[in-house]
C-alpha cells in the first residue's frame, strides 16, 4: 500500500463537515473544449481503477474519523459511464468507511446518452440522491460543433427517467458561446431547460481552454460568440431565470429555493473536502493536495505502493485571506468586514474604499445586513474586480509592516552615534 501520507496527523475542527469528491475519468468520447482529466477508450482499466478507489478510500478514512461527511460528488469524465454497479459499490464502501450524515447530499453527473431508467432507480435505492445532466444545447447542431455525442431527445428523456426513478434534485448543465449559437438558439435553450423543470441550472460560458481540439480550432481562424456577445446572454439568463423563481447563488449557478447544491458551495466557502482519483484536488486539515493526472499511474502507485502525489502546500493564513476574497465574491453572500477582520486579522478599510468604487460602477453592491458582493455585471469582470481587491490587500499588508520594521530596526535608547 502506498506510504506517502502514512500516521500524518491532521489538524482539522472537529465543528467541520467534509465533503467527499470520487473522480471517474472515464468517457465514451472527449468534447472539443474539456481540459479535464478524462479518456475515451480505457474501458478496459475500469475493474483496476474500481480496486484502487475502494484500496485508496479505506486508506484515506482514518484520518477523517470523527468528522461529519455532508456531501459527496462523482464527477468526471462521465460517471454514469462507469456503470451504476461499481457507482453503488463505491458508495457502499464510503457509507461504511466515512461517518456520512443521514441527509446528506449525494451528486451523480451523468451524460444524457448513459442513463436509463432502471439504471438510475437502482443509484437512487442506494443513496443517490441529486443528478447533474450535462445537458449543454438544445440545439443539435451546436452540440455536434463541440463534440458532444447526446442529442436533445436523449436530455429529455434522461430527464423523465430521472424523475421516474423518484429524483428529487436534478440539475442540467448549459454553455453558452457555443460555436454558431445566438441570442435566439440560446434562449430557446433556456427556454427548454426551462420545461424540463430541473431544481438547478448551471450556465457556464464557454473558454478556450489551452491544448484542447477547440483551441486548435480557433487559432485555425473559426470564430466563437465575442466577449460582449457572451456578456449579452449571460445578463438576459440572469433576468430571465430570476423570473422563473431561480435564486442566483453564485457567478454560474441557479438553484430554486433551498437546493443550492451543497458539495460545490463548499469549494467556494473554503470548506474542507477529500478528492480520490487522478488529478483529484483536496483541501483538509490546513494542507492542499492532489493526485497525479495519470490513470496508469494513480491505479498502480495505490495497490503496488509507489507514490500519488503530485501536490501539496501548507497554506499559510495570509493566503487563505486571499482566497476567502477569490472565493467568496464569486458567491451572492459575498464578503464582510468584521468575518475578514476576525477570521484573517487584515484590515478591511482599503477594500471597502475599492468597493465603494466598484458600487459607483454598478459593479458592486452592500446589503442590509452590511456584506459586500458583486452584482451581475460585476461578476462578468469579477476577475479584474478581485485582482485589484487582492493588490489592494497587499498593498495594506505592507502599510502594516513598514512601522513594526521601523520600530524592530531602530536604534536602542541610549547608543551614542560614533
């Protein structure tokens, strides 16, 4: 067995939850514009893989006695792909392992083209509680320009078979700037995601992503929607899905009332979680890690006992400082001064002197109870917004020390200059 992280002891609250991330690398075919760690045509190491997650996870679990597990997310890849079988045998193992809450949030992502019915009521018998359907187009043509195999008869009938099987939680996956896409197509997108009466939509826009089939595309001359093209249909998604009754809690997600889902508000909230399977990323215990992006590699360095590890950093308090800006201004809680002040001891004054200039913009806005966020236009720039907020943390950082250095450097009372 794998040694590397062997009789470490983490230092984590016991007041914490964990969340639980099993990564499923596996596809039927690779979309045009995915970066993520995932591969067609390795069916055949999927028995092996079961065996390390399963070898990896009774590992991992010790470390983790005592503490609460809420949520847990198969992500990919295609993980419906995998098989709903060893699906059920992985969560078996980590009921029995990890100390998982009665109502906690269990995530499946599935592909339209790998659920059916039977499939899915047997997932949701053991446990699954919440599907995520990448659902992306409802336009066939712009689903065949990035490479997606699904057409959108199979979404809907994904969907229905999900609701058959007693799915409660459903939520469909959209892009927008797809190549050749409208105004016009993406509204009837929404509009039919819309029917399909999903609890969540994520509306991500499209990128470019180095290194992958779309990339080479564009650099070959074909053109994508523009950045104000995308700024145009994220704004009118905004509106409209406010309208239907969708609660925008952060940049890309929308849920109705009280179904945010809970495993990715965790990343956002800094909140610790486990990943097993390779490129799998964790954050536990005041450390950060992740596994090598190499099937062969993860499969044989867990059951032939060689390393995993890719990664990992102690993170220091200043920098979680700046990720509770990165992070939390993705979100509609935003951030506020006195759990700034309190959590990470740095002053707030000179971000608040910035967001009052992001407000005069209509960038930013202050709540009644006092927090700062960004609104929806202000989350189309928001990486500039919280660039400058960071450069603004640095600079204030520095205005702190410059004095203790003076008084640490000074001259003692009493010396005589020679």
């Amino acid at each position: 067995m794998f040694r590397h992280r062997k009789n470490q002891k983490f230092q984590t609250s016991q007041r914490d939850k964990l969340g639980i991330y099993i990564h499923i690398p596996f596809c039927r075919s690779k979309c045009d514009y995915c970066d993520f760690y995932s591969l067609a045509g390795r069916e055949e190491r999927m028995d092996a893989y079961q065996k390390a997650l399963l070898a990896h996870l009774a590992e991992t679990a010790p470390q983790a006695r005592g503490i609460p597990v809420d949520t847990v997310y198969f992500g990919g890849g295609t993980p419906s792909y995998y098989g709903d079988k060893r699906l059920r045998e992985l969560l078996g193992s980590i009921r029995k392992l990890f100390e998982v809450e009665k109502g906690a949030e269990i995530t499946l992502e599935a592909n339209p083209d790998s659920v059916d019915w039977k499939a899915l009521r047997r997932l949701r018998r053991a446990g699954f509680n919440r599907l995520s359907l990448g659902m992306q187009s409802a336009c066939g043509e712009e689903l065949a320009a990035v490479g997606r195999i699904h057409t959108p008869q199979q979404t809907d009938e994904a969907v229905a078979a999900a609701q058959k099987a007693k799915f409660q939680n459903i939520s469909l996956d959209l892009i927008y700037g797809l190549p050749g896409q409208t105004m016009d197509s993406w509204k009837a997108t929404v509009e039919h995601a819309l029917s399909l009466m999903p609890q969540h939509l994520s509306c991500y826009g499209l990128k470019v992503e180095e290194g992958t089939p779309l990339q080479r595309r564009v650099a070959a001359g074909e053109e994508l929607p523009d950045d104000d093209q995308q700024a145009d249909l994220y704004l009118w998604t905004v509106g409209r899905l406010e309208r239907a009754g969708y609660e925008q809690y952060e940049i890309s997600n929308f849920a109705k009332p009280g179904l945010v889902s809970r495993h990715n508000l965790r990343y956002w909230l800094t909140q610790p979680y486990i990943g097993f399977g390779p490129g799998a990323h964790s954050d536990f215990g005041g450390r950060r890690y992740s596994w090598v992006r190499d099937l062969d590699g993860y499969i044989d360095g867990v059951l032939k006992g060689g390393t995993i590890l890719d990664s990992q950093e102690l993170i220091p308090q200043r920098e979680r400082g700046s990720e509770y800006l990165m992070l939390r201004l993705r979100t509609a809680r935003g951030i506020e001064e006195w759990e700034y002040r309190g959590t990470y001891f740095m002053d707030f004054a000179p971000l608040e002197r910035r967001l009052e200039d992001f407000r005069v913009q209509g960038w930013a806005e202050k709540t009644a109870e006092g927090r700062w966020r960004l609104t929806p236009r202000g989350f189309l720039v928001s990486n500039q917004l919280i660039g400058d907020l960071l450069e603004q943390q640095e600079q204030g950082e520095l205005r702190d020390l410059l004095p203790r250095a003076r008084e640490k450097f000074a001259r003692p009372t009493g010396m005589e200059e020679g």
